[in-house]
C-alpha cells in the first residue's frame, strides 16, 4: 500500500479544509486507517481514526465534534473533513494504518497551515 495525501493549504481560523488519503493496492479497504499530524517541535498525534469497514471512527478531544473521517473503499480513499479550524491545527497531516503498519511507508503528508 503506497499513500499520498491531499488537501492541505493555508486558511483563516474558523474556515474549512478537506484532506484525502489516496491509497494504491487492493488491500486499502482490509486496515483500520487514520489521520495523524505532526507540528513543528511535537510528537505525531493520532487525530483520528476509521475501522477498515468505516463503521466506527474515534476522535482525539482536541479536535472532537470539528473533524469527521471517512473512507470509500471502493476508491482507496480515505478522507477528513476539518471545520472551525484553529491556529493549533496547524500540522503536516498524514494518513496510515491504525496501528502503524512497519511495512508501509509513510507518505510525503500535506501541510495545513490556520492563521489567526
């Protein structure tokens, strides 16, 4: 499984982005997923995260009731919609397997940056 992330940009607190996760491989749809972000000077954080067959996702508090994951396994795509984003927010998200698959390289992420 090869992974490439999406989505990312600049926006004003309070505003919108969706990120995807493109997977290649037909094994996408066998591994639990989620969405991790690393911000300057901080350990990788596990945000949130989908069951391989989405039907139950979990959430880190800090960001509970403004993130939805989602995935289409039909498409080897994972997503996560972030609203009423703050300035700590600010990341390079990535996407990968929950728990970390050793085998699976990590892709190149996608920045988001808020500003205040």
């Amino acid at each position: 499984v090869q992974l490439v992330e999406s989505g990312g940009g600049l926006v004003q607190a309070g505003g919108s982005l969706r990120l995807s996760c493109a997977a290649s491989g037909s094994t996408f749809r066998l591994y639990p997923m989620g969405w991790y972000r690393q911000a300057p000077g901080k350990q990788r954080e596990l945000v949130a995260s989908i069951t391989s067959g989405g039907g139950s996702t979990n959430y880190a508090d800090s960001v509970k009731g403004r993130f939805t994951i989602s995935r289409d396994n039909d498409k080897s795509t994972m997503y996560l919609q972030m609203n009423s984003l703050k300035p700590e927010d600010t990341a390079v998200y990535h996407c990968h397997t929950v728990p970390v698959a050793r085998y699976i390289y990590w892709g190149q992420g996608t920045q988001v940056t808020v500003s205040s």
